[in-house]
C-alpha cells in the first residue's frame, strides 16, 4: 500500500470474481458521542449515503460515520477530496 495526505490506500488488487461485495468506506470521523456521529452523518448524506457503525476500541464505545460503501477507491478518493476541502481533514479511506 502507499500513504498520501496522510491516508492509506492499499495496492490495487484484481480479482475475476469477488467473493464478497466490495466494503471500501470514507471514514468522515468518529465519536464517543452517538448524537455527534448522528449530527455528522446528517450533514454528509449530500456527498454519499452516510451511516454510523458503532465499534469497540480498547473496550471503549465508539461511532463511526462512514460513507459508502462506494465501488472504487477513485470514487473514494473523490469523495475524501471533497470532505477535506470542506473542512474534515480526519477523514479517512477505510476497506473491509
């Protein structure tokens, strides 16, 4: 993988066949408050459809608001350059 603004994007990978749907996400942040990450999510559904995934971290509770999944990581990268330009230098491109 290579890392650019601070984000990781792993190497291409070809597959003939996926085997499960791809789960490339833009991370737009995270909170230990889940009507932050609600009020975030809200505000994002204009660049892609946007949800909260609660997670646990080191046994704490925490809520992500991620976009996606979307299909490519160019249309990741779009929609990251998009998020830092207004303003959400934290977000990240995640792949599950």
């Amino acid at each position: 993988g290579h890392t650019r603004a601070g984000a990781f994007y792993p190497d291409a990978v070809v597959t003939e066949m996926p085997v499960t749907p791809t789960g490339i996400y833009v991370q737009a942040g995270s909170f230990t408050v889940q009507d932050n990450a609600v009020a975030l999510s809200g505000r994002l559904q204009p660049y892609a459809r946007a949800g909260v995934y609660p997670t646990q971290i080191d046994g704490q509770q925490f809520y992500c608001v991620r976009l996606g999944p979307v299909e490519t990581v160019e249309q990741a990268d779009a929609i990251l350059a998009r998020l830092v330009a207004d303003g959400n230098e934290q977000a990240i491109i995640m792949v599950e």
